[in-house]
C-alpha cells in the first residue's frame, strides 16, 4: 500500500495541478517508438536544462560543493550543478510498464 501511493503516477493524480483532463499518455503504444522518442528528444531537453541552469546564475560543470568538500554522486564522480541521469535502459523501461502501468507503453 505505502509504496503504490508514492509512485509517480499514483501520486501525480492525486493533486488537480498535476491531473490533466484525460489520462496523461505518450503519444507511443511500444518499447522501440518509446526509446526512440526519448534518445530524440534528450539533446533538446538536455539544452533546455542548460539554459535554465544558466539563467539562475550557476554554471552547468561546475562541481557542487557543501562546507568546502565536493558533493559526490559516486565515490569518484562529484555532483555538479547540472547533473542529468541517463536514460532508463530497455529492461528497466519494461519492468517499469509492467509493474507500475499494466503493460502499457503509452
């Protein structure tokens, strides 16, 4: 029960402001329009970042730091102001549709 209700879909349609009209789907019905999708988007979204980075006054590389000491993401790579994940490989995609979206791509 506890951790249905914090996942991302559940929790989002909790509250109006982030509740649309419809449901909220991609515009895809399969794993490869999927990921295509996402490797197409992801320059735009990653300069998008940049740009909002940019516009609060930080510098995107620039290495986090906290008391003096870099803030690490791992045990050798530190965090920097703009940190951006890579995309969820194809098996973590479809463990994520079937368990948390019956199946479903969209």
């Amino acid at each position: 029960q506890g951790a249905e209700k914090v996942l991302p879909k559940k929790y989002m349609n909790q509250f109006s402001s982030f509740s649309p009209d419809g449901i909220l789907r991609q515009p895809v019905d399969n794993i490869d329009s999927l990921l295509s999708r996402c490797e197409n988007v992801l320059p735009t979204f990653r300069d998008t970042l940049i740009n909002i980075v940019e516009a609060a006054g930080l510098i995107p590389d620039e290495i986090v730091m906290w008391d003096g000491k870099e803030v690490m993401l791992t045990l050798e790579t530190p965090y920097r102001c703009l940190t951006i994940g890579p995309l969820k490989s194809r098996e973590r995609c479809e463990e994520k549709v079937a368990n948390e979206y019956d199946g479903d791509y969209s």
